[in-house]
C-alpha cells in the first residue's frame, strides 16, 4: 500500500470508528482498524463483532493494498497534526510508515486476513428517511433504554416497521419513550431490538444529514448506508414487550405546563430530593402546579408554577429525573401531561406534538 491523502477527512472517518473499537483488547486485532487501498478510495473499517463502521475516503492510491493498524495510535497521531496536512501512508514489511511534513513515524500492523469482515444478511425490508429526522427519534427516545443487563430485551431500542410509519420504542420499565415518523412507501412490517451501542452510533452517523439515509432489517442484523459510511448491527435476539397496552388512553386530568418554567422548578426543588429516588411531589389544583422535595435530613423545597390545569386535585409523585429527562428533548414551549390518578401511568408530550410521546409511572409518597 502507498497512498497520500487529507489529514481531516481520515481524521473524521477514524473519530467514527474510535467507539466501536475494542477498549478492552481481549481480541487483539479488533483494537485495530483495517485499511483497504483501491482506486482512488481508503476504506476505514472498524469491527467489535457486535457493531462496524465502514467509512470511505477519497485517496491517491499509488500503490493498493490493505493493512490493520491500531486504532487509538493512529487517532491520536492525526488529531495532534496540523489541519491541513497532507498524509503519506506506505506499507514497509510489518510496518505502517506515515509522513506528514516533517513528522514521521511507524507502527506495527497485523495481517489484515485476520480482521472479522462486515457481513451483510438477507434484507426483509429497507426504508429510506431524512437522516437529521432518524437522528431526532433517536434522541427522542434512546434515553429510556435500561442499562440492566438481566433485562436484555430493553436494553435497546425497538424499530419498529408497521402502518406505514416507523416506530422508535424505549423502555426502562419505569419510564417510556415512542417516537413516529411516517414513511412513504407502504413497507412489510417488521420489527427489531436495535443494541444501545448501535443505536447511538446511527445517532452519530446520521447528525447533520439532510440527504435521504438507508436502513436495512436483515435477519439478525440491522445496517445503516449514508453513502460514504456503512454501519452494521447484530441484533438483540428477545421479544420486545407490547408496549401498546401500556400508553394511557383514557386520562382525563390535563394540565398544559410552560416547559422552561417547569424545568427550571424541577431543577432548584430537586437540590434537596433524596440523592437516589430523585422523588418529587406534584400537586396539581386549579390553575397551579406545586413542587415539593425533602429529604431524610427534613430539608425541603417548594416551587409553584402557573398552569393550564383541567382536572380534580391530584397529588402525585414522581422521580424527577424521568420528568427532566423529557423536558431535555421536548422542543414545544408548553408540554402536555395527561393524568389519571396518583398511581397510573401518565402520557406527556409537546403541545401539538404527538410524534413524539412519553408514559412515566408514578411513584408512591
């Protein structure tokens, strides 16, 4: 191999792939990030087994040619190099020479045979969205993933495929996130658990793209193509709960609530909640909303925000940081929260914003 090429689009195509490499190293090679060479094109592929990222760059190939190198060296060789490099990369023996200016270096590299391939499996179905709007459904929802890893099956996020829309799902089992995006192109319904690692690597991937990305359902496997990069993803082989029977339909408490004001007063009030429950009382009553927190040393808080409120007098506790969480990601002015009783499920959303939607268990007080 014997190739020249700019320093900041290797340098983007490697800050891809530094999440997906192996930290841990209990497989050598996959520390590594494996170069292929050919026709005017560097392809940067990183691999963990579970998730890879291939990227693709434009190069002066004089000489094709592939090679594994380590991942984290050849990082942290180009972000401290000046902008505008230009790189020379040239396989000596073992090595991996690299020029730039008047640096220069050399790493040790192994047989690129050795480096797992991304294997593509048979499609059931392929969708082609907005990459920026796949990007907000991500963050619309992935916050709800749990990280209990004997609960694998919400460990992830659910894609979902059904009724001409795709459905991004995430759960905790205390809190809930759905978010919808119609598709135009009537499409088999299928479904998949997508891992918490993949699901932000899409995320990160599909920022900032207003061009149209592809997302493949395969059979054990789901994969992203933005056209210069390929993301593939096993799957989370488990059920994902019917999360339609858990969204309130019938809560006929409504309160329409500023979300800055609602924000800022769950953030001051929860200063003094119990550091691990987090745990708010919400006293919903004619048109105001009371927040109160204390905690095992009687200190407390107390915050009244001015509300849209239609409903009888409700008493509610909730773990705040599940309440914050939605108002992070709720870009409407005033969020919407439908109310049952002080033990049910409630549903939030934006006002005049169902695509996205948030069911919140209570919790006693």
């Amino acid at each position: 191999m014997k190739i020249t090429l700019q320093r900041n689009p290797l340098l983007q195509a490697m800050q891809r792939c530094q999440s997906v490499v192996e930290k841990r190293h209990t497989v050598p090679i996959l520390a590594n990030v494996l170069l292929e060479a050919d026709q005017g094109t560097l392809r940067i592929t990183a691999n963990d087994m579970e998730v890879g990222i291939r990227s693709e760059v434009s190069a002066k190939v004089e000489q094709q040619g592939t090679l594994t190198v380590s991942a984290r060296k050849l990082f942290d060789i180009l972000r401290n190099l000046d902008a505008e490099r230009e790189i020379h990369i040239e396989v000596e023996g073992d090595y991996v020479a690299l020029r730039a200016g008047s640096f220069k270096t050399r790493l040790v590299t192994m047989p690129a045979d050795e480096f797992p391939s991304l294997k593509e499996d048979d499609a059931h179905a392929s969708i082609r969205l907005t990459g920026i709007h796949l990007a907000e459904m991500i963050a619309a929802t992935s916050f709800a993933m749990s990280t209990d890893e004997t609960r694998k099956y919400l460990t992830g996020t659910l894609f979902e495929l059904k009724n001409q829309q795709m459905n991004l799902v995430a759960t905790d089992g205390h809190r809930m996130a759905i978010a919808e995006i119609p598709l135009a192109a009537d499409i088999p319904e299928c479904q998949c658990i997508v891992p918490r690692k993949a699901v932000h690597e899409i995320r990160k991937l599909c920022e900032g793209i207003d061009e149209q990305v592809e997302l493949v359902f395969g059979e054990r496997q789901i994969r992203l193509n933005t056209g210069s990069e390929l993301l593939v993803s096993k799957i989370i082989d488990a059920r994902f709960p019917v999360y339609q029977d858990v969204i309130p339909t019938s809560n006929p408490n409504i309160a329409l609530i500023p979300r800055q004001a609602f924000d800022q007063a769950i953030t001051r009030t929860m200063i003094v909640a119990n550091e691990v429950t987090h745990d708010l009382r919400l006293c919903f009553a004619d048109d105001r909303l009371v927040i109160n927190a204390h905690n095992n040393d009687q200190e407390q808080a107390e915050e009244q925000v001015s509300v849209d409120y239609k409903g009888q007098e409700l008493i509610i506790g909730f773990n705040g940081s599940y309440l914050r969480d939605v108002l992070n990601v709720v870009s409407s002015e005033w969020v919407r929260m439908e109310l049952k009783d002080e033990l049910s499920p409630i549903l939030m959303h934006g006002e005049g914003d169902t695509r996205a939607r948030y069911v919140i268990m209570p919790m006693r007080i």
